[in-house]
C-alpha cells in the first residue's frame, strides 16, 4: 500500500452542513474503494490566489490515505465530476 496525499477546494457558498456532508463523501469514497483513511483536516475558507469559477474564496480539506493504485484513480474521477469542487490535486508522498 503507498500513502497519498489529495487537497481539494469546494466552492465557497455553500452551507456548512453541504460542505460538511460532501467532506464525508469524498472520505467514504477512499474507504469504500479499499483504502485506509489517515486523516482529514479541513483548513476553511481561505483566499485563492486567482479567482475560479467567479470565486476568489475557496474551502479547503487537505486527505490523506494508504492505498493500492486503483483508489486514486477512483478518487480522481469523483473529483472531477462533483459540481461543489473547484480543483484538487492527489499525489503520492514520498517514501
């Protein structure tokens, strides 16, 4: 199992409770796939360095988990198609 690391941004202007349950999805999607979830640490709203989508704000949730190389993969295609995320990125950390 490699460890991994995503940070992702979800628009703004939704509620706390939306942001919140769309954090757990995303967590129960690397679970539900075979991965072992070491932590979820959301930072907030915080001002993005250019805007996206009309949006200079963003929030924040940095996820990190060990896994097979499929779960990424599965994670990344969720990613891309929820409507809240604005970006994300998932890398494997170093050894």
């Amino acid at each position: 199992m490699r460890n991994y690391e995503t940070l992702y941004i979800l628009r703004p202007d939704l509620e706390e409770e939306v942001t919140a349950d769309q954090v757990k999805r995303l967590a129960e999607v690397v679970t539900a796939a075979g991965g072992e979830l070491q932590e979820v640490n959301t930072w907030g709203k915080r001002r993005m360095a250019y805007e996206i989508e009309g949006h200079r704000e963003g929030y924040y949730v940095l996820m990190k988990f060990a896994s097979d190389t499929e779960v990424p993969k599965e994670l990344e295609r969720v990613l891309r198609i929820s409507e809240p995320v604005l970006r994300y990125i998932v890398v494997r950390e170093d050894e």
